[in-house]
C-alpha cells in the first residue's frame, strides 16, 4: 500500500519532466525534499502512536484514533505553518539562491503533505484494526488519480506549481474519502469525527 501511495510522488515528477522540463522537476524536487523534512518528526510520532492505540486495551478504537488523529493533524499544521514561513529564507539558504524558484511549489505542496500524512496515520489504523479495506483501497485511488490527472492538467500552464497543487488536491481528496469511510462505520458525524463535538 505504501508503494503505491507514493505514485503521485514519483509519476507527478514524470509527468512535470516531460511537459515542463528538467529544471522544473529539479525545483519541485527540492521543495519536496525541505517540505518532508519538515514533517518528517510529527509524522513518525503519529505513526508509531497509531497501532498501540488502535488496540489500546479497554478503551474504544475510534474515540482513541481520533484523539490521536486531531493531535497529529494540530502538531504537523503547525509544522506545516513554520515551514512556510522559514522557506523563502530557508531554501535559498540551504540549497543555494539558483533554488529560490522551488519555494512556490513547496508551498503548494505544503497542504498536500499534511494531508498525505494523515491519510497514512489513518492506514495504520485500517490496517491495524483489518477493517475499511474497501474504502482503504478507494481512498488510494482517488489520491493517485486527483493527483496524476490534476498534473497533466495542471502542470503545461504552471510548471512545478501546478504538479505541486495538484498533489495537494489529490491528498486532501484521499483523506476526505478515508476519514468518510472510518466514521460511518463508528456512527460518527463529520463534526464528531473532526472534533468540534466531543
């Protein structure tokens, strides 16, 4: 599931080769490389959090998942929040100024990344738990094809930017039709399951 949940990743790079040119894909590379970086701690946290609470003795898988779920979605928000506003300094900083140019698609990328990262926190859970399989599979799917479709459009007019943006839209469709799918089963309303109703 992994490999194929990386597919926006790797064929968006493809696909911004072929119609923008190698220097657009060198740019999205890099905003690739700082915005995982920047992640990549909240992201494990959630991850190694995720299977010890789906079978948390005594306690309701899908109140505790949640409760682990809006943490992480607060935590990598916010270094998602400090990511874009170090990376027009940051970038040109660690890479060199000929890099400033992947600043945009980063911060493009930035909503899609934390989307991506949820999306996987919730996989956990699935498969943890050996339930959802179908909307699990779906949801992967609609992340590869939103992503893969929206930069063949996107990407001729926009160049990195818009391989960027389109992965985003392809992660936060993914998410929306996983976390459908983890709380209809639970009875939960979309405010429930967001956390506005405790």
């Amino acid at each position: 599931l992994e490999q194929v949940g990386e597919q926006p990743v790797v064929r968006g790079i493809l696909v911004l080769t072929a119609l923008a040119g190698v220097a657009a894909a060198g740019d999205y590379r890099i905003s690739l490389i700082a915005g995982t970086a920047f992640l990549a701690l909240p992201t494990a946290l959630g991850n190694l959090l995720f299977p010890r609470v789906a079978f948390a003795e005594g306690r309701p898988g899908a109140p505790a998942v949640l409760q682990v779920l809006r943490r992480s979605a607060l935590a990598l928000g916010l270094a998602a929040l400090a990511c874009a506003a170090l990376a027009p300094w940051a970038v040109p900083f660690l890479f060199g100024p000929q890099y400033a140019a992947a600043v945009p698609p980063l911060l493009w990328r930035l909503p899609g990344i934390w989307a991506y990262a949820l999306h996987w926190m919730l996989m956990n859970d699935v498969v943890a738990r050996g339930r959802y399989p179908l909307f699990a599979c779906l949801s992967l799917a609609v992340l590869c094809g939103i992503s893969l479709a929206g930069a063949w459009l996107l990407t001729p007019a926009w160049g990195a930017v818009g391989t960027a943006a389109a992965f985003s839209l392809g992660a936060l469709a993914g998410l929306a039709w996983l976390a459908v799918g983890h709380a209809r089963p639970e009875g939960l309303s979309p405010p429930a399951y967001c956390g506005a109703v405790r």
